[in-house]
C-alpha cells in the first residue's frame, strides 16, 4: 500500500481521480472543481492516490497540522471494496502520529450506521460535539454531521480548534461568489 501525493491538475491520475471523487460523494459534498485545482498547492492538503502496489485503489484527501490529520474525503473504487483497503489506509495514517479526525454522516439509515461501524472497527470513536460542515457551495446550508477521532475521543479545546480550521482554512475560498 502506497500513497501518491498529487500537487497540481495536470498530473497525469488527476481526472481519474476526480471520477472516482464525483461517484462516491453527493454534489453538496463536493468541492467545486476551481476550489480543487486550488488548494492542490497548499501545503497542508495532501491529495492522495491510493495505490496496491500499481493498482490505484482510492483517494484519501486530508490537511495535516502538527496537532491533527482532518480526512476531508475517503474513498476506495467500488470493484475494490471489501478487501481491506480502508482499514488498511486507516492505518497507514495513524503512522503519522496524530490525532486523525472525521467526519461521518448521522447513523440513521443502514449506509451510515454501517460506515460507523467501519471507523470504530478501525479505532475511532464518537465525538459529543455539535457540529455542522460548513457548505462546499454559495446557496447551499451546512450540513449537520458527527466527528470521528481517532485514538480517543478529543476535548472541546482541540473541537474548537479543528472547527476553527475548518471554517478559515479548509472552506477558505470553498466557492465563487
């Protein structure tokens, strides 16, 4: 398992990816494709191919601050699911060291009490705190979801400090006016 860090458009997997990227999220879930191509150069952001030797199996995008590692997006190709990937990808992460952080949607319907199921199987556990993801696009509400940590369960001081990035770095420039 291996990780390919893209760092501009015109890499050679970018629209690959991308696909992958459309058919696994809902639209009000996804970036809009000028956020995309933008944040592709920032530091903090790794958008990453995931890769079974050389078989690209997924896209793990995340921001890495010294405190944390925040899992925007998560995704393994559907012909590849089921064969541990994800929790291997999962673990990989956790190499790092930090507090891994995630977002899940409420567990109300089979789908998304079976991806809950999945991350604590992995490790994580619920979070207390409220919390809504700001919109990816102007028109749009945030949406209401739970965070997912990863060893433990993290203080309001860290909360604070995850929904603060949130909100001014990873949504900065989220959208056109």
């Amino acid at each position: 398992m291996r990780f390919e860090r893209i760092k501009g458009a015109e890499h050679r997997m970018y629209e690959q990816a991308l696909r992958l990227y459309r058919i696994s999220f809902p639209p009000h879930e996804q970036r809009e494709a000028l956020s995309q191509k933008r944040i592709l150069g920032d530091g903090e952001y790794h958008f990453d191919l995931i890769y079974d030797e050389e078989l690209f199996v997924g896209l793990a995008l995340y921001w890495e601050t010294e405190q944390f590692l925040y899992l925007e997006h998560f995704c393994i190709l559907p012909e590849a699911r089921n064969r541990r990937y994800g929790q291997k990808v999962l673990e990989k992460l956790k190499e790092r060291q930090k507090t891994l952080i995630l977002e899940i949607d409420p567990p109300e319907d089979d789908i998304s009490i079976r991806r809950k199921g999945f991350y604590e199987r992995c490790g994580f556990v619920e979070n207390p705190y409220s919390h809504v993801h700001p919109p990816y696009h102007s028109g749009n509400d945030g949406h209401r979801l739970r965070i997912m940590t990863c060893p433990g369960q993290i203080d309001r001081e860290m909360y604070e400090e995850f929904a603060e990035y949130l909100s001014s770095r990873v949504m900065d420039g989220a959208y056109s006016c």
